[in-house]
C-alpha cells in the first residue's frame, strides 16, 4: 500500500480540468488543448513535485443545456515519468439569464490514468463532480469550481487505495475573437489519505488551455 501511495504522491492527477461554466452551443463543437502541471505529495513537505502533461479534447453541445466531451492526456518522458489518461465529462447548465453575470453549471467526469514513475506503474481510476460558477466579466469569465471525488489507486503486488478528495478550482476564460480562448487554470485538492505515515495529502494543479 505504501508503495502505491508514494507513487501517487509523485504523480498525482487532476480531475475535470480547463473547465468553463458555459456549454458549448446545440450542434457545435469545442476543441480543447492544454498544458498543464499535476503533481501531489504528503501536507508535510514543502515543495510538491509537479508533472507535466500534454492535453487534447473535443467538447459538443448537445442540446443548449448539455454538452457532453472527453479528453487525452500523456507525459512520454520515458523512465523518469510516463503518463496517459482518458477522461469523458458532461455538462448540464443549471442557469444562465441573459444579461445576468453570473452562470452556474454540473460537470461530472470520470477518467482513467495509467502512470510510471522509476519503474514503477500504477493505475488510477477517478470520478469527480464539480459545481460550477462563472462569473462574466464583459465578454471574459471568471470560474470558481468547488469539487469533490474519489480516486482509486492500484498497482500490482499492493492493496487497493481509495483515496475521497474536495478541492476548489480557480480559471479564467480570456475570449480572444469569437471562438478562441486562452483558459489560465490552478486547482487544489486534499485528500485524507496518509502518505509514509503523514497526516494526508494534498494535489496541485495548474494549467493554460486553449478553446477553440
């Protein structure tokens, strides 16, 4: 189990990330990359190490309240630190008025994440629901994402890890014309899980996506 855990901490993932409280038009499509940084380690050390991955993605408005996508995530720096992950999201609006500023929205996700890390490898499967809130600032908007989940941690040779996490996002989505976006994005989660006997854990994410 330690060994599974220590490996998570070094390599931890975000989840339901590049997030937005608006859903993609009926009919239309949103593509999504991303750069991004997600790493975790034990509350008592002081730097938390941070992976960086590539991530590609396409969003589609189903009806003008639900959206549904699904996104590619992948590390290939070899033995020093491999990922690759899928995840699928929907997007159901709870509210948005015209003229009003502020839009609020569900985002569940699920994904899947397998990683290696100094001939190590483990999987991690995941299910999150964030409660999203945009704020519009003229034709940008603020988002403000309180989210909780769990993730399952697993490896062969080591005991199952089920590890339940709240967290709050923080992204602001900068339109750029009409359909470009730059979306800066830095998240935080914590989790009660012990790593080498601490007291818990806690999970970083940060980000720049790109709508189109």
């Amino acid at each position: 189990m330690l060994a599974v855990a220590s490996l998570a901490g070094g390599a931890c993932t975000a989840m339901s990330t590049i997030k937005t409280a608006t859903t993609v038009p009926k009919g239309q499509n949103q593509v999504i990359g991303a750069i991004e940084a997600n790493g975790g380690a034990p509350l008592e050390l002081p730097v938390k190490p941070l992976l960086p991955e590539l991530v590609v993605g396409l969003r589609r408005g189903l009806t003008d309240k639900v959206e549904v996508g699904g996104k590619l995530t992948t590390c290939p720096a070899g033995r020093r630190a491999t990922t690759a992950g899928v995840e699928g999201e929907v997007k159901v609006q709870l509210r948005r008025v015209p003229g009003a500023r502020l839009e609020l929205a569900l985002g569940p996700a699920a994904g899947f994440r397998w990683i290696s890390a100094a001939g190590a490898a483990m999987q991690v499967s995941y299910v999150s629901l964030p409660f999203l809130m945009g704020i519009d600032v003229g034709r940008h908007q603020i988002v403000v994402a309180p989210e909780a989940g769990v993730q399952l941690w697993t490896s062969a040779g080591s005991n199952e890890v089920w590890a339940p996490m709240i967290g709050l996002s923080l992204g602001f989505v900068w339109r750029i014309g009409q359909r470009f976006a730059l979306v800066p994005e830095a998240a935080a989660y914590r989790t009660d899980v012990k790593i080498d006997y601490s007291r818990g854990s806690q999970m970083f994410h940060l980000g720049i996506g790109f709508l189109y």
